[in-house]
C-alpha cells in the first residue's frame, strides 16, 4: 500500500471540481473576450464563478481576481499593493520573500519566535516610517503555525500599513471570510483545495490601491491581461465550495490522524524526533529527526510513504529551511525536518501504516 500523506503540496483533484470542469474544456471552449455566442457563454461562466467564490469569501465580485496560482497572487500582492516599503514575516512562502526584492520601496523581514508564530512586538521591531505593506501568511506552508492574522493586522492599521495574508495553505482548514474582515489582501491556490493546478486568485479590499500586473489586455480589470483560464476558474469555485462545506469534517478528520499519526511516531522514537510549532492547522505535523534530511525522505519514499521535507516548489534547492532557521534551529537541524500532510481520502488505516514505516526508516542502520 502506498501512502499519500504530502496534500499540503498538492491535493487530488475532487470528481464533481471535475465534472463541473470538463464542458468548457470540450464543448464550451470560447474565448471569454470574444463577442459572439461561443464567448458570452464562457464570459458567463468566469461571471458566475466570480460570484461563487465572492460570496463564499464575503466580498464583493469585483474584489476577485484570477491568477494562475498561489505564487503569482503572491508576487502581484507584494509588488502591486499600496505603496512605500513591506515588512515580510521571515516564515513567508519564497514567492513572497522573493517578490520583495522587487518592490519599487524596498522590503524589510521581521523576526519570528521559537514556536513558528509572528507577534505584533515582532513586528514592531522591524517596521518603519515608510513601511505601506505588512505581509504575514495565515497558516504557514511547512510547520502548519496558525498567526495571528486579526492582531496583526490591527497592528499594520493602525500604523496606516496594508495588511496582505497568503492563505494558500488556510483555505482548507481557516474561515476565510473571517480572515477577510481584517486582512485587506489573501492569495489563494486551487490545487490546495482539490482544485485544477494553474489557477489561483488574489482578492483586495475596496479602496485599496492595487498596480497592474500583467499589461497588454482589458481583463480583471485592467490590471492582469491575458485570456482568462475558464475551465480551471469554474474548477476554483467548486473546489472552494466544497472547501466551505466540508472544513469543520476536514479539521475534525485531520487532527484526528495527525494526532493519531504523532503519538505512534513519539512514542516509538523519544528523543528521535521532535514537533515544530505550536498552534498550528489540523492537517500538518512537522516533525524534526535525528536522522532525517533527504536521505530518509528517499527512504519514505522507497517505503511507500510520500511526504517533504518542506515547500514542493523549493524541494530540489538541497538549502536548509528558511522557516526552520528563521525559529532558531541550526542549519543542520534545519535540513531534518519532515512534513507530513493529510486530506479528506486519508484513512485510518493509511495513517497507521504510514507511522509505522516511518518508524522503521528512523531506525534503520545506515
């Protein structure tokens, strides 16, 4: 049996996310700018999905634009919102720390405490008079820490900042409408949800100022040309409605393997292995061994055990965690770390099976 335990990566696409895909990737196959009936029908469908996902969000239509991803919608927001400096919290998915550098005021990183959460004092520490954007992430991507997203972002307010949050990893697991009601800014990812890859949004608040990402057509607004993925945007509100449905069942199912997967872990290792974090999401166990790295990821792996050592997007980079080290754990530490992810199709029975294997890979002489 082979065990599937990295969703935090990617999650399999849900059936009816693609049964409400498949007619505008055969039949109603228009351009969505087009003008006559092939065009209209496909303008409706990016129209109603806009509508889907704004009111599963709590926002207006014209607050959701479409991206090709989590990674986009991340670069758009650091880059395009507001004006002056950012302050980046250093536990950020690499497209943000990335898009930094590349903001026209410049970017500062903040600290983060032992635990994997960003504190309001933290931030203060780092921000300065320029500063118009604070970017802290809902959930991080690797240890699954929960922040503080309301606090800090009462904390950017009241300093006349912009509060943007990546919720790529929360949508499956965070209210996102409440989320919404203190951050001005999120970036979500489909694939995350069961949804189609390439396909993502980046949703603003009313009155903020937001700078064109892509130039050279009318769509969103504007401010982000190219002809629209239809298929995979009616497969983002599906994938987001079924999110919504199922999140209290999601949070309940996951904790519970997770837990279940961990006490088998500790019990067995001891001093082996350790947890990251500590509010952290239901769905992600993070956990630090004496012997792991790439090594026993390949190992897991020949076990039928598929997990990460961390993001999948910086998975062939051989560099310790940045949001390990960013904790305070040594470089070396910062290489062991493993993350073990879990969906609506993980079992029990995968759950135990997959403890008891990593158990073995631990012990196994090298």
């Amino acid at each position: 049996m082979n065990v599937y335990l990295d969703y935090a990566a990617t999650a399999p696409l849900k059936r009816a996310v693609f049964e409400a895909m498949l007619p505008y990737l055969t039949q109603t196959f228009g351009n969505p700018d087009s003008l006559h009936s092939y065009g209209r029908e496909a303008a409706y469908a990016v129209t109603r999905a806009r509508d889907e996902i704004a009111m599963i969000l709590g926002v207006k239509p014209a607050e959701v634009y479409f991206t090709s991803g989590g990674t986009e919608a991340d670069n758009w927001a650091v880059r395009g919102l507001g004006t002056g400096g950012a302050l980046l919290s250093p536990i950020e998915h690499t497209a943000v720390l990335s898009a930094g550098k590349y903001r026209a005021g410049g970017s500062d990183v903040c600290a983060v405490s032992g635990s994997g959460t960003v504190t309001a004092a933290e931030l203060g520490g780092a921000f300065r008079a320029g500063t118009g954007l604070v970017a802290v992430m809902a959930v991080n991507n690797e240890t699954g820490c929960i922040q503080p997203v309301s606090e800090l972002a009462a904390f950017a307010h009241e300093r006349g900042a912009i509060f943007f949050s990546d919720c790529v990893q929360a949508a499956c697991s965070q209210d996102l409408a409440k989320i919404l009601r203190d951050a001005d800014a999120i970036s979500l990812s489909a694939h995350k949800l069961g949804g189609p890859k390439g396909v993502g949004a980046l949703v603003v608040g009313k009155g903020v100022k937001l700078q064109p990402l892509l130039v050279g057509g009318e769509q969103e607004r504007s401010l982000r040309g190219g002809t629209l993925n239809v298929a995979g945007i009616v497969g983002f509100a599906k994938a987001l409605e079924i999110a919504a449905q199922e999140r209290e069942r999601f949070c309940a199912h996951t904790a519970r393997l997770r837990d279940l997967f961990e006490e088998r872990i500790l019990s067995a290792l001891g001093g082996g292995v350790r947890r990251s974090g500590a509010v952290r999401a239901p769905n992600i166990s993070h956990l630090i061994f004496e012997r792991g790295g790439e090594a026993a990821l390949s190992l897991l792996d020949l076990h039928g055990v598929a997990c990460s050592g961390g993001a999948a997007c910086s998975a062939h980079a051989g560099l310790p965690s940045h949001v390990l080290t960013a904790m305070g754990c040594t470089a070396e530490e910062a290489k062991r770390g493993i993350r073990f992810s879990f969906g609506m199709e993980t079992t029990e029975e995968e759950t135990l099976t997959a403890a008891e294997r990593v158990v073995v890979c631990m012990c196994a002489k090298e």
